[in-house]
C-alpha cells in the first residue's frame, strides 16, 4: 500500500465529518474501489429515529428557498469559493469536491440557482504546501465575484490561508479539521470541529459503557494526534481514567502499543487512526482476543472500503461515532431525499462518502443564505450575518446548531455526535443518539 493510500483519509477531518460511510464505503481516493454493496444492508434503530429525527430536512426546495426548476444560464452566475486539500499524499477529504460539484449542479438543475442565477464554484486546491494556503487566500480574497469561501477537508495550508484573507470574507466549514478554523471571527463550522464532535466519547463511555477505564491507541501523524487529544480530554471530563498510547505511523505489529494501553482489560477501547492503521489495530485487537464491538468505539475512519479490503471484504466490527447521518440509513428522515439526489447527480462510489455528504449539504446551506439575502444584495457582511445567526436544523446534521457557544471556539456550530454499533455485513445499530460532551 503506497504512503500515498495510507495517509488518505487523514484524522480529525474525517471524524467530524461523520456522515459516513455506512454502507458501501468510498475509499479515501476518488476512483479507488469502494466496499461492496449488501442487499441486506441498514441500520436498525434504537430509541428514537436516526439523523435529526422529526427535524430532519427532506425538502431541499423548501431549505434553500429556491424556486422549481432549472437557472437561467444566461444570467450572470453566482459564484462560492471552493478550496480543498486533495492531490497530494495527505489527502484529507478528496471527495468533498465532489459533494460540492454535485450540489451545484443540482441547485441549478432543479432548485434554480440563487434568485434565478446560476451558482458556480471558484476553486484552489491544495497538494502538499503551507505557502500554497497563501496562493489560494490570495486568490480569494482578490476575486470580487467571490463574496462567501466554502472549505472541504484542509488541513496543510489553512493557517496561511486565513493568515492572507483576514477578516475580509466569511469562510463556511462543513467539517474543520484544525483548531485554528474554530477561533476565526469570520468562520462558521456547520458540522463542528474535531475538538468538540470527539468530546461525546466521554459522555458515550460514560453514560453508555459506564465504563471506569479507557485505552486509547493512535498513529502520531499531524491530525491524528490533535484528535486523539480530544478524545482524552473528553474521557477524563467524565471521570474515565484514560492511557493514550501512540505509536509510530510505520509499526505495523500493535499489540505493544494496545498493551501498553490496558486494552485487555479497559472498560472501553477506542482504535484511533488513519484507514491503513485501522487494519493493524483490527488485527491486533483479534490477536489480543479483545471482540466486544460494544466497548470498541471509534471514528469512522475506519469505515472505508479500503479497511474491508484489508480485512477481508468487511469493516472492523466496532462502535462508530458519527457526527452527521449516517449513509442508507433507514430511521433518519432525512437520508431519503439525500440518497435520492445522488443517485442522480454522483456516482454510486462517491455518495455515501462522508465528505460527499457534508459538502453537498454545506453548498446547499451557502446558497440558503444567497436566496435569503437576495440576489444583488449579496456581500460577505450580509453572508457572514446569516451563517451566525443560523440554528439549524442543517441538512444531514445534528437537529439544532449552537454556533458560537463555546467563547475560545466561537466558529463552532455542533458538538454533537450518534454511536452505531456495526453488526457486520453493512448492518448498523444506533445506540445513542446525539450526545454532547461531559459538562
């Protein structure tokens, strides 16, 4: 497996992202296989429905306050910025490129565009640079057609890009994958960052496991180890006793590392890594006997078709967190509309992708604001005033946003996640439903 593959879906992003990849999992490459589809795939509920449940958004004519029917292409266009890390060998969320393009060209297929315009997207991409944070905040920030930047999955080269544009435009995150997103005056994080949507593992172990104890294993690669902080920090906020142990992104064999952390006899065991590192912890944790997909709780990370590969066609029989809904599953309302969309405007590989998910639903929310705006009053102020007076409820997310409710992170709009115990065979269970983390 090339260094490339290995480091595809890089931490934090992904987690907060969450939407994931229930069933039929899109690797972290575009184009690369995705696991294969179950015709018994689902979820089966828990208490309550899945998704935002009774809140949940199903008519994205009503949400985006457009108008039946295709954009008047010979209007000017309507433009959002687009950046996105992809290219390079850290790729953090490639497909939430494809999330946005497919809302475009639904937006001005069936919802009419913003006020009968056409919407389009400007983009700069990011390979593998800090400086090229400042090529693409330069490019923004120059642009006057672009008066709102949307981020995908970007991780290299934010500090620098939002070093470059200031306060000068609103930058919209579906999913933030650095703490320095959190803090900006001018950005809104719809679906939270991973500080916060990891902070649930300690209300999950708990209030759920009632676990005493947790042993929490990590690669040490930039994004992993932000949130496996997180992760820490939220189990001993409830009073768990934690050993976080890292671990070398080349070590292959873990049952050292799983030792060292008390895995065999922790009250909850939490695999934290990369997708490549999801194979060896799985491995490690059937080599060790350690089974109960009860007390094994981690990020959807390790919900990629690449994992199954490496396991023999099947994803870790764990406990995931998931901050947004979960793809094909049936007891969210909101999932239907979703899923039917895609089958039209994605391919099959890419829909249920969590960063297809929460970009599609991100563009959907930015062109929510220009229609409510108006066209032709649209500026960056007016922009920025809608995203932080937003309560949600989002598409695809949680029931109800509290932006600005953490003083330190006031980009922040969610801190909520749902646990699914995975059953094997692409067959979900939720256990919990929208925790929050300790008070």
């Amino acid at each position: 497996m090339s260094r490339q593959t290995r480091r595809g879906l890089l931490g934090s992003a992904a987690i907060a992202a969450a939407a994931l990849t229930a069933v039929s999992c899109g690797s972290g490459n575009p184009g690369a296989p995705s696991a294969p589809v179950s015709s018994n795939q689902g979820v089966s509920a828990a208490p309550g429905t899945g998704g935002a449940g009774a809140k949940s958004v199903t008519n994205y004519l009503a949400y985006t306050g457009g108008k039946a029917g295709k954009a008047n292409s010979s209007l000017p266009p309507v433009y959002i910025g687009w950046i996105n890390q992809q290219g390079g060998q850290q790729q953090i969320g490639p497909l939430a490129t494809a999330g946005a393009q497919m809302a475009v060209k639904y937006i001005n297929a069936e919802l009419g565009g913003v006020g009968g315009h056409p919407v389009a997207l400007k983009t700069c991409y990011i390979t593998s640079a800090e400086e090229e944070g400042t090529t693409c905040g330069q490019q923004m920030a120059a642009d006057k057609q672009v008066p709102v930047i949307d981020l995908g999955g970007v991780a290299i080269g934010v500090q620098s890009f939002y070093a470059t544009i200031g306060t000068s435009k609103p930058v919209l995150d579906g999913v933030a994958v650095t703490p320095i997103d959190a803090a900006r005056p001018n950005a809104v994080i719809l679906f939270g960052d991973a500080t916060h949507v990891l902070g649930p593992f300690g209300t999950y172990a708990k209030d759920v496991l009632h676990a005493k104890t947790a042993a929490l294993v990590y690669p040490n690669i930039a994004g992993i180890t932000q949130g496996a902080a997180a992760i820490e920090a939220g189990l001993k906020a409830a009073g768990v006793t934690v050993k976080a142990v890292g671990y070398s992104e080349s070590q292959t064999d873990l049952i050292g590392p799983l030792t060292s952390a008390g895995a065999q006899t922790a009250g909850m065991v939490i695999p934290y890594s990369d997708s490549s590192g999801c194979v060896n912890l799985a491995k490690g944790l059937k080599q060790l006997g350690i089974t109960d997909a009860k007390k094994i709780v981690s990020a959807p990370l390790c919900l990629n078709g690449q994992v199954a590969a490496g396991l023999g066609g099947d994803f870790p029989i764990w406990t995931y967190a998931i901050a947004s809904s979960l793809y094909g599953d049936p007891t969210d309302p909101g999932m239907p509309a979703y899923m039917k969309v895609a089958s039209k405007y994605s391919t099959p590989a890419n829909a249920p992708d969590p960063w297809n998910i929460v970009a599609f639903s991100q563009i959907l929310t930015t062109v929510r604001f220009m229609n409510e705006i108006g066209y032709g009053k649209i500026t960056p102020q007016a922009i920025l005033a809608k995203a932080k007076a937003f309560t949600g409820p989002v598409a695809l997310g949680a029931p109800a946003l509290a932006c600005g409710k953490y003083p330190s992170a006031p980009a922040v709009c969610n801190d909520r996640a749902q646990f699914f115990l995975y059953k094997g065979k692409h067959e979900f269970v939720k256990v919990a439903s929208w925790l929050q983390p300790p008070s």
